[in-house]
C-alpha cells in the first residue's frame, strides 16, 4: 500500500521534536528548563473557566452552525474592529479551533496550483508546509537584523514579486523574532501589495501580546481591508492554547469560503467554548492584563540573562514572548557548524531547551548569521534566571 504522492510536500512544526527530546533528557532525572515550545503555563482567567463549565452546564453541548455562533462572530467583530479603527459585521468572521486552521483554509480560498505565496522565513513553519501541501510556490522573505531587533528585508519582497506571485503572509510581531514593522515600513509593505494585487493574510497571533503602546495593523492601512484576511486566536491573548478557538477575519467572499470549509472538515468549532467567549472577548480585562503582567516579568529576565553572557546583545521586543538572539560568534567560539549541535549540547550540559533558526523554515542560501529562540511563555522568572545562569556557564566557555 502506497500514501498520497502529495504528503511529500507537507511539513510540520520540527519545534515538536525539540519537546520530545527534552522530554526524554527529563525522564532521565534532569530538571528541564522549557524555553523551546510557544505554550503558555499561566492559567486561562477564571470567568473564561467558570463560562465554560456553565455553557456545559446549560447544554451547549450539541452542534452549533459551521460559521460559528452569531453572538461570537458579533462580539469578535466588533473587538477586532474597535482596535484596528476598522469596520466590521457579524459576516466577516468565521470562527475557527485555533488560529492556525486559518492558514491552510485561507491559501484553499485564494491560491490556485503554480501561484507564487511571499511567507517570512525565519517563520511560523506551518505556511510554507501548508503552500506546498496545497501546490503553490513558496517564496521565503527575511528579515534584517538591526541594533533594534529585525526589519523586513523589503527589498528581497520587492524583487522576489513575479507575475506569477498571488498572495503575501505576513506576521508583524513575529515568531520568531519578535519583530515589530514602524509605519513606515508597513505603508510600504502595503503599497507592493495594493500595486501587485496580492491577497494578504495577516497573521494577528500576538496582536494582543503587547508590552506597552497601542499595536497597529497593515489591515487598516487604505487599500488592504478587501484584500486581507486576518488570522485572530484566543491562545495567546487568554492563555487557552488547548481550547482550540480562532477567527477568521475577512472580505464575505472568502469568509462565505471559510465557513463552507469549516463545514466539509470539522462541522464546527466546540459549542460550549464559544458561548464561554462571548463575554470574555469585550468584558473583564483584568485576566489577559494579568497575563501581560507576568509574561512583561519573564522577558526583562529574559533579556537580562541572554545579555550577560559574552557574545550575545539583544534589544527587548515590545511584542511576542520570543526572544531570538545571534549565536554566531557563541558557535565560533565552541568550533561548531550546525546550530542545532549547540541546542543539543547546551541540553545535556545546561538541562535548557531551546529552539534553533533551523525549526522555522528551510534556511535559505546566503544566511551566514546562527540563531536561537527562546520562548518565555512556559517557564516562570526563577527558572528563567537559574536556567540563563547555567547557560552562561556553558556559552562563555
Ligand atoms: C505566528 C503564529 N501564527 C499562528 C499560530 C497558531 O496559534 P493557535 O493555532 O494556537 O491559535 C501560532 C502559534 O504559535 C503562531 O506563532
């Protein structure tokens, strides 16, 4: 018996592996520092909890329709809408079981077999398998490193764009390195996207991970809101990763796309989760505020232990709770080639885990610099501070 031809294309999140085996380094007695897996340690806000357990209660436990309830969609419009100085109704959001089905259902709408998909690599690894799964071309984009953090590398998107190139994916406030584009550099963003015709998908996944200001969106920028889908999640903003509830949010057209595809794979997104939301999405704030908090505590520790140790300068990212500092000259430094070496060693010998450049895209030609990411979402201060001092030891030696 012979599998699909087509699975060969399909990718995954390798970050997993990296689970695996600090899992399995844990099993052998060693304490693990987790900075490796996007998940969150902090605990979903009671209201949201106590919803839950009266939708249950209720009996919100049957089907509901495949676009999701109204009261959610209307709720999530209207939040969404309100802090990106956008209009929109009820009908423009497809409620979906996390952010991510958003990726793969958006490229089913608007990208046809050949066409050419921009995606950020560095990047969420789910885009590029999800383009190529589905037969399109993916065409990776960097990023620059700067004294700041990381710009677009604009002119690599500029030169990258081909009669052949249908949609862009964009990821302001990035996984995984925390980049967070200026106004600037978002208008010209928009202005290559509005000029090519290119559909865009912008993935919101930490829109409200921010650690002071107001966060903006490309989507509000003239031009963008009838060529963009956003990708909208309650994992990060409400600690509720394993919750699994995410919108879609969008032009009807593609949404009406959305909904018909929610229906052909999962009927619909957990009734009872939904009806828990539909206060918690416009009411309280002292949970998510909460969450901000501690998250705003881990990176200043964070960041302070990544900059003690000799060869590594970082800025603090005003958004995400990644942090992905250059190794290069820590790998000179130890004579190694492969960065994932140094996550392995740096395992054994410190018990911290981390992921590597290498397990968010294929790496591209021409990249010369090593990087690393840490993830803080997982992990409390205290361990923060005794797993950077144990690294340290290792690194500067
Ligand atoms: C950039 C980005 N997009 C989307 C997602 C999907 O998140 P979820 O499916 O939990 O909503 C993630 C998760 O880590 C992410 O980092």
């Amino acid at each position: 018996m012979k599998l699909a031809r087509q699975l060969e294309k399909l990718g995954t999140e390798t970050a997993f592996a990296v689970s695996a085996a600090a899992e399995q380094w844990g099993a052998k007695g060693n304490k693990i520092y987790p900075f490796h897996l996007g998940d969150i340690n902090i605990a979903t806000p009671d209201n949201i909890v106590e919803a839950a357990k009266k939708a249950i209660a209720d009996g919100y436990t049957g089907y509901c329709p495949g676009a999701g309830i109204p009261q959610l969609r209307a709720a999530i419009a209207r939040d969404v809408g309100a802090k990106r100085r956008l209009s929109y109704s009820a009908e423009n959001v497809s409620i979906q079981p996390g952010g991510k089905p958003v990726i793969g259902k958006f490229l089913a709408a608007v990208m046809n077999r050949g066409d050419e998909v921009l995606y950020p690599n560095p990047g969420y690894p789910i885009y590029e398998s999800q383009i190529e799964f589905q037969g399109g071309i993916a065409i990776p984009y960097g990023y620059l490193e700067t004294p700041m953090g990381f710009d677009l590398d604009l002119d690599a998107i500029r030169s990258a764009i081909t009669s052949n190139t249908r949609v862009l994916i964009y990821n302001n406030f990035q996984n995984p390195n925390g980049a967070q584009s200026s106004p600037q550099e978002m208008e010209q963003l928009a202005e290559l996207a509005i000029r090519h015709d290119l559909w865009v998908l912008s993935d919101e996944a930490y829109f409200e991970i921010q650690y002071s200001g107001q966060p903006d969106t490309i989507v509000s920028l003239p031009g963008m809101q009838e060529r963009s889908v956003i990708l909208y999640t309650c994992s990060k903003r409400f600690a509720m990763t394993g919750w699994r509830l995410g919108a879609a949010i969008g032009p009807q057209m593609v949404i009406e796309v959305f909904n018909k595809l929610n229906t052909n794979i999962e009927s619909c997104t957990t009734h009872f989760i939904q009806r828990a939301m539909v206060d918690a999405i416009e009411g309280d704030t002292s949970g998510p505020d909460a969450i901000i908090d501690e998250l705003r505590r881990r990176r200043d520790a964070a960041v302070d232990g990544l900059n003690a140790i000799d060869g590594i300068s970082i800025s603090s990212p005003n958004s995400t709770f990644y942090l992905f500092p250059n190794v290069t000259t820590i790998m000179q430094r130890k004579g190694l080639r492969e960065v994932n070496q140094l996550m392995d060693e740096a395992l054994t010998a410190t018990n911290v885990s981390f992921c590597t450049r290498n397990h968010f895209g294929r790496v591209t030609e021409g990249e010369k610099e090593h990087y690393i990411r840490f993830a803080y979402s997982g992990i409390g201060v205290e361990d923060i501070v005794e797993g950077m001092a144990k690294l340290k030891g290792y690194f500067d030696k």
